[in-house]
C-alpha cells in the first residue's frame, strides 16, 4: 500500500460528460501529480501541484483542470469527455519543495467513456 | 520536446537468467532518473533510481546505470524470478528546487520471467 488513496475506482460515463477524480496524498507529502495511462500513450504526465499551487504542467487538455485543496487531497475534473479519454488515471504523491522527488502512486482510477 | 525512449517493449528471460531495459532521454537537464515496476491492476512502484551525478547504483539484485554524456540509461535484473514479471518503465525528470517537478516516462517493457 503506498498511502496514496484514489476514488472511485472505476467510472462508466457517457461521451459530453463531467467527472471528477479524487486523490489522497502520503500523509506528509505536500505535491500531487496526475498522469493518464493508456494503452497506446503509456504514463502521460499532466499536472503537478505542490501545497495548493500549480507548480509543473505536461500534456493536460484544456478540458482538464485540476486542483489541491488547503487539506492537500487534489481533484482531476474532465469535462465534456470523449472517447478516447477512456484510461486509468493515476495520482502520485511526494513530500515535494525540492527535498525528496520519489513518487508514490495510488492504484489509479480507471475512466471508461461510453 | 522532452521524450524517453526505452527499449524493449517485450522482454521474455527464463527464471535465473539476467534481463537489461534500455532507455534513452533527450532533455539534458534531467537530473533524476527513477525505474517503475507495475503489476497488473496496480500503480507503479518505485523500486530504484539515480541522480546525475552517479554513474551506477546497485540494490541486490538490481543495478541501474547511467551514462550522460550518451543520455543513456539502462535496468539490469540478475538471477531473475518469477514475481519479477511485471511492467518496467524508466523516467526522466527535470528537478528544481521549490517543487517544480515533471517526470516523463518511457513507454514501459513488459517482462515475463518463464519458470
């Protein structure tokens, strides 16, 4: 178990649909990232924040946006899904602020657009 | 833009045998070079990783190398064992103090250790 919570676990939703995604950090770690898998794109990276604030950005749609609450669990919302959004979404965590990189992911949410 | 490229993306070993995973960046101010391993219905998990400015690191029986002059890096697995299969993805990250962080990952191998 590496401490980081993702729910839910599975979502069925249909295409032009809004979902959020929600991640628990390591009690302690201060950054969250978010990454999307699929089969034919492996381990995409699409945003980091740390404490609150947006900190690094990869490849994240515009219809994707994200956020780290004052509590530190973070939320992915995808909004006006597509079919090719279909993939497991993964939260990371890591203590952050430049002290320690290594990164502990959940078991990831796994989206299927219909 | 910043890639990783690893190679292979199927690598088949019998049990005991050694298995090496290849990767190539192209960022030169990567830093950070972490190995993922993720079995099936997991996230992946950090199982080694190395900075810039050491060549090797071994943890029993995995060693990681890295040549930045070559922006190479490789995973090797000696006496190999079943629960190693799983998929292996290499990564690359461009660290900077105050928190800004992005790792980009290879797109993985998968290793089937055959009993």
């Amino acid at each position: 178990d590496s401490g980081v919570t993702q729910t839910p676990k599975h979502l069925i939703t249909a295409t032009g649909q809004r979902v959020t995604l929600r991640c628990s950090p390591r009690s302690g770690d201060l950054s969250v990232y978010w990454y999307q898998q699929s089969l034919d794109q492996g381990l995409q990276f699409l945003i980091q924040y740390y404490n609150g604030e947006e900190r690094a950005k990869g490849n994240i749609l515009e219809r994707f946006s994200a956020q780290q609450f004052p509590d530190l669990h973070s939320e992915l919302n995808l909004s006006s899904l597509e079919l090719g959004d279909s993939a497991l979404y993964f939260c990371a965590s890591s203590v952050g602020g430049g002290t320690n990189e290594k990164l502990f992911f959940g078991s990831g949410t796994q989206l299927s657009v219909l | 833009g910043e890639n990783v490229e690893q190679h292979p993306s199927t690598l088949s070993v019998q049990e005991g045998d050694s298995a090496v995973i290849k990767c190539t960046y192209s960022d030169s101010a990567s830093n950070y070079f972490p190995w993922y391993k993720q079995e099936l219905g997991k996230g992946p998990q950090l199982i080694i990783d190395i900075r810039s400015n050491v060549g090797e690191k071994k943890d029993q029986r995995i060693a990681v190398t890295l040549n930045k002059t070559a922006k190479h890096f490789s995973l090797h697995i000696t006496e190999t064992q079943p629960e190693d299969s799983a998929v292996y993805f290499c990564a690359a990250s461009d660290f900077k103090y105050g928190g800004g962080f992005k790792t980009i990952f290879g797109a993985g191998t998968r290793l089937f250790v055959k009993a």
